[in-house]
C-alpha cells in the first residue's frame, strides 16, 4: 500500500470488492448465511478469508444448489464431494464432486482486520477492541418504482378482437379437425341458432358437430382405425367432432381430449355448413326468459319510469308489427319519452324454437330490453294473474311511474289481449292519456 494510503481503507476497499466480485461470479442477490460472529483474535467479525463472507452454506442444498453453469453441487466427506461455502480465499466454485478445484478473490489467507458482513454484501471493518472503522454513511437506496405490467395478449387473442380476425382463427380450427379426424364432410353441422345466438353457437365446446354419436357411422372409427364405441361416462368415448375438448381417440375412455383454439365461448356466433365453411353471425341482445323473476327484477329496475310489457308471438306479422310500431311511432317520436319497454318474444305451441330465422328483434333503444321466452313463462304468469287458465298471447300490459311489481302484478292502466292488441287503438289512447305530447 503507497505511504499515502490509509492502509485500514485499503483493505476494506479490497474486501469489499471481493464481496462483490464473489457475489456476481456466483449470481448471488444476497449472502446467504453472512458471517456476523466473531472469532479470535476478534471481538466482532473474523480475520479468517477462508470463512469469509459465508462458511456456512452447505453443497446441495437451497442455499448453495448449483455452480455457476447450473450443474448441481453435492455435499461428501473426505476427498469427495463439493466444499461448502462463499469465502474470500479458495472458494469452491465448480460442482464437479471435488473440493480442490478453488478460485481466491484477495491474495491473503487472513486479514489484518476484522470483518463482518451484511446479506447485501456490505462489509464492516473493526479493530481487535470492536471499534468500527468509521466510513462514509451508506447511501439509502432509492426504491425503484415498479412499472405497472402491461398485458401482453397472445397473436389469437390480438386477432380476436376484431370478427374478422376470429373467423379466420373458428376456420382453420374447423380445418384442423377435420383433417386430423380424416373427415370430407361434418355428419351433423350445426346450423341452427342457441342462445344467445340467431344462427349458430358460441359454444366452441358444441361446434362443429356435436351430436354425431360415437360407435355409429357418424362416428365409427378414429384416424388410427380404432372403433369408436358410445357408454356412459366415464366409459365410451366422447360423441361429436368439437373444437374445445375433442375426443379424437377410439379407446372406450374420454381421455385426451383435444382443443383446436385457446377459448371455449367466441365472441361472434358461427354456423357451419357439411363442407367445413364457416359462418359469423352477430349475437343477439335478447335474453332468455325461463323464469317470471327475470321480468320482475328487470321491472323494478326501471322504477320512476312508466312501463309497457309487450308478449308477442313472432310468427304472427301484425303482432311483430305493433312491436315495431311502439317502437317507431312511440319511442322514435320522443328521445326523451320516460317509457320502459319489456317485449317479450313468446312462441305459441308448435311454433318456432329456439329462434325463428330471421329473428323480428328491435333496434338497439336503451328503453326496450328483449326477451325469448320459449317456455311461454310470462304468458302463463299474466294469464294466471288475470283468472284464466289459458296463456296469454299478443297482448299488452301498461303500468304507470309508480307501479311496484311484488308478490302480485300492480295496478294496470290499460291492458288489452288478441284483436285489441293487434289493432293498437287502445293502446294508442293509453299512451295519449300517459303522455299528452304523443298526440
């Protein structure tokens, strides 16, 4: 050390640096016993670079697992097995079995002062009486604030969000299926519409082809030749050719099923034809009414407003046309009409189901919520409440602003069923005598 030189700061500068030198070679973000102890002739820290800054992690084990190249070191007695430890002077670096193979970060075996050791790697210097050298005060490290991540979507996520870009992603996943099932044509496309679909399905799980049922010649063998045979879970293998959970294995099990995209619900609805070509079509805003509690929960939402129900059967052109016309002459007429509208789509027996193609929804008004009510739900409801045992059809139900639905239906300002309905005289007039700018 030059005469200049405080020899004291000299060495600390140099365990220091040797600390940190250890520390990157053997990628260590802290120490993980550090000496602390002291040991003779010490009252505080150790002399001793062979046990310096840490003696005491022990080969194999999670605090010291693997050299600097990732091979594993193992502890041993005698001649074999790695040397414990991160020190300052003959360091067992490589996990090669051995405890020989050593590198040294300070050219001394013992120090002239004593040292101890902070996880971080800050090191403390102390004369043979526990006096600490004294040092610059150690710089608080600014946190450094952590980014908020932003989230990083997958190419098929990307690509859906736009239809375009998920018909292309159901389409090669159609094409997919079918090749690996060796399949010319789908048994039994799916075409028609399920909720909340018009035409098609959401239900990657249910599409392509969810019925052919397997062991039959829609589904007789796999494309390794093994019969397909049908059972009752969890025996028989899976009906159907599925993008989401396909079995594509005749093995009497429904194991190892099998996905083509990375969702199960699309957002766009899809039908296809026996070809594989694949249709998108817009979901519906209508919801589905099996119990009265939907209507009732939504009628109570739009307390303080007027409220029209409209049951509708839309095989019948008049009825969907008095649908239309409250909408067009009534609602159209006044953005500002304080008027909630609940129609409710209700097939008679024997018609269509699930949805007629196409379907007579309204425009988008944030004063009419749709219902499809396959089940005649609300029709038997407010044929009950009126005394009669049959179901109402095509009919209309006006309550004013402070109507409150609870166990019974409220007070109706005018109602009327069939003809009355469908000629929308009387509910022009109820209308006019709720709202006298309509006249």
């Amino acid at each position: 050390v030059p005469p200049t030189v405080d020899p004291k700061l000299a060495e600390l500068d140099a365990v220091s640096a040797a600390v940190a030198t250890l520390m990157a070679d053997n990628g260590l973000s802290i120490i993980p016993n550090p000496v602390t102890a002291s040991e003779p002739p010490c009252t505080t820290g150790t002399t001793a670079m062979t046990r310096f800054p840490d003696t005491a992690s022990a080969a194999g084990t999670v605090d010291k697992p693997a050299d600097p190249a990732g091979r594993v070191y193992a502890s041993g007695t005698g001649d074999l097995g790695d040397k414990d430890g991160y020190v300052l002077f003959g360091h067992d670096i490589l996990a090669d079995l051995l405890p020989s193979t050593v590198v040294s970060y300070v050219r001394f075996v013992r120090s002239v002062w004593c040292y101890t050791v902070e996880p971080d790697g800050y090191v403390r210097q102390y004369d043979e009486s526990g006096a600490e050298t004294p040092r610059p005060p150690r710089p608080t490290p600014t946190p450094t604030p952590t980014p908020t991540p932003t989230p990083t979507l997958t190419p098929e996520e990307q690509a859906r969000k736009t239809p375009e870009g998920e018909l292309a992603i159901v389409s090669e996943a159609v094409a997919q299926l079918m090749f690996q099932a060796g399949l010319s044509s789908i048994p039994n496309p799916v075409t028609k519409g399920t909720v909340p679909c018009f035409a098609g399905t959401q239900d990657m799980a249910a599409f392509p082809d969810a019925t052919s049922i397997a062991g039959t010649s829609d589904k007789l063998t796999d494309p390794f030749g093994m019969p397909y045979t049908d059972g009752v879970d969890p025996l028989g293998d899976k009906d159907g050719y599925v993008l989401a959970g396909h079995d594509i294995f005749g093995d009497n099990q429904q194991t190892g099923l099998r996905s083509y995209l990375g969702f199960t619900s699309s957002t766009w609805c899809y039908s296809v034809d026996g070809d594989g070509r694949v249709e998108q079509h817009e979901p519906s805003r209508v919801q589905v009414l099996d119990d009265v509690d939907v209507l009732r929960a939504a009628f109570a939402g739009g307390d303080g407003s007027a409220r029209l129900v409209l049951l509708v059967t839309p095989e019948l052109a008049a009825a969907r046309g008095r649908a239309i016309w409250v909408q067009t002459q009534v609602l159209d007429s006044d953005a500002e009409l304080d008027l909630k509208v609940y129609v409710v789509w209700n097939p008679s027996p024997g018609g269509v189901d699930p949805w007629p193609s196409p379907f007579p929804s309204l425009a988008p008004d944030d004063r009419i919520v749709e219902y499809w009510d396959s089940g005649q739900a609300a029709a038997q409801w407010f044929a009950s409440d009126a005394g009669s045992a049959t179901v109402a059809y095509d009919a209309y139900y006006l309550f004013g602003p402070e109507a409150r639905w609870d166990d019974e239906l409220p007070a109706v300002l005018s109602s009327a069923v069939g003809d009355d309905f469908l000629s929308g005289i009387q509910l022009r007039r109820a209308l006019e005598a709720l709202f006298p700018s309509l006249r």
